[in-house]
C-alpha cells in the first residue's frame, strides 16, 4: 500500500528531472548549450539531448530563411549621381556556435547585416552610372554585391541567401533633370540604330543593284551567243542556198525586202528591166 502511493511521486519526480535535464532539438531548428553563460557545445541536428540541469541553458535559433529589410540608404554612383536605395537580404543561422559568438541575437545581426550590406553596395553601386543600376546591370551588380557579402557574413556565422533591391529612386530634387537626361540618352541610341537601319538599308540595295546588272549583263551576253550562232546558221543556210540557185536566191532575197519594206495596200511600180518583172515575164 505504501509503495503504490510513492510510485506516483517517484513518476512525477523523474517526469521532472527528465524535464529539467533534457532538451529536444526540432528539425529546424539549431541550437547552442551554454554552461553558466558561456557556450560550449553547438547542435545542428534534430534529436534529444540531455544537459546538466540549472548549470545548462540552451539557445535555440530557427533553420528558415529570414528575410532582414533593410532602411533605405542614399548611394553615389560611379557618374556622381545620388540614389536612394531600397533593398532587402535573404538569410540564415548558418553556425550557431559562431553566430551566438559574435552577435548573439538576432538584433544584433540585424545591425551587423545593416553594416556590411550598406559598405558592399555603396561599394559596387559607385563602379557603375545611374543608368546601369536601375536598367542594364542591376541583376550583374546585386549578383556581385550577395557574393561579397557573404563572405563576410560567414565571420558572423550567418549565410547570405541573396541580396536584391527592391526599389531605386533618386532624390526628389534630382529626378525631372536626371529623367530629361535618361530620355536624351535613349532617344541618341534610336537614332543611332535608326541610322544604322539605313545604312544597312543601303548596303543591301547596292548589293540587290550590282547582282541585278551581273544577272542582266550575263543574259545578255547568253542572248548575243544564240543570236551570234543563229546568225551564222542564217548566214550558212542562205550560202547553201545561194551555191545551188543563184538567181533564184537574187529573187528571193528581192521579194524579201519588198515583204519589210512595204506595208499592206501600198501600190508599187516597177520597171520592165526590174529582175522581179523579168522573171515573172518569162515564166522562169
């Protein structure tokens, strides 16, 4: 009877000291153990862990991305141009151990991110003009600007996920005179590439001229060949022909050039000594 009355005290009591000395890290989580304050041990995998009870503290810090948004800042660029800056960095507790080391808490690394991410992009952003950062390179430049801040964000335990603007606006004062000078500047590459069109244009138009004059000079010389070597068959024929008859090839070439000449209804006269005339008179 006295035994089944302690056994339920002897349950709570260990119910406690398992409570007490014993601490369970969760698969997102990381954690520190620290041993009257000063930290001794890092865990970075889920399971149980057992601790030395009201000597050891445990600090817990959360796996997951944490998204830090930065205050804006005002950056010169490289063509000294003022430009506020709105930006924002993915990140992690990468080594607890170091990160409870350094910064401690997660304020802390907030300030420090602050430091190091304002120094790199005021850095990157003066290498470049106004018009890079918020068209042409800002993708080339933030990919630039994460790189070098992770490396020293490791120092601190903590890895950098990206980093990435969110908005890039210039002083209220500055904006129609540096927008008038952005329109100037498109407006001059239109131009530009419009009169390259046109040079282009005419590039392609002498070039279509000189193959039309080398295709109709080489027909050409084609049509004077046949007609060179229907001429000299012609000329051939009507030698033959005139070797065989030699007047009656006289009196057709006669009635040929009647036939060119004179048109339909024209009256003619010949004479009686005319060979046609003769010809017909005599019957031969």
């Amino acid at each position: 009877m006295k035994i089944a009355s302690i056994v339920p005290i002897i349950l709570i009591v260990l119910f406690g000291v398992y409570k007490v000395a014993t601490f369970t890290v969760q698969i997102d989580q990381s954690a520190v153990l620290t041993l009257l304050g000063k930290p001794v041990k890092e865990y970075t995998t889920p399971g149980l862990r057992f601790k030395i009870p009201f000597a050891h503290s445990v600090v817990y810090f959360s796996k997951k991305l944490i998204e830090y948004d930065a205050p804006p800042s005002e950056i010169i660029t490289n063509d000294k141009k003022n430009l506020v800056i709105d930006n924002f960095c993915r990140w992690k507790v990468a080594e607890p151990l170091k990160f409870y080391l350094t910064v401690k808490s997660y304020g802390q690394a907030f300030n420090r991110l602050d430091d190091i991410i304002y120094s790199e992009m005021r850095n990157e952003l003066g290498k470049h003009t106004l018009l890079e950062v918020v068209s042409e390179n800002r993708q080339k430049i933030m990919d630039n600007v994460t790189i070098l801040t992770k490396k020293k964000a490791l120092e601190y335990g903590i890895e950098i996920y990206d980093v990435r603007i969110k908005r890039a606006d210039l002083p209220v004062q500055n904006e129609k005179a540096v927008y008038a000078r952005m329109k100037a500047e498109r407006e001059r590459i239109a131009k530009q590439y419009r009169s390259e069109g046109r040079e282009k244009a005419q590039v392609i138009k002498a070039t279509t001229e000189k193959e039309k004059a080398i295709i109709l000079a080489n027909a050409y010389k084609k049509v004077q060949e046949i007609k060179g070597k229907t001429d000299a068959q012609v000329i051939d024929i009507y030698a033959k022909a005139y070797s065989k008859d030699a007047s009656f090839f006289e009196f057709y070439k006669s009635l040929s050039v009647y036939e060119n000449v004179l048109t339909t209804g024209t009256e003619f006269f010949l004479s009686t000594n005319n060979n046609i005339f003769k010809v017909l008179e005599s019957g031969k």
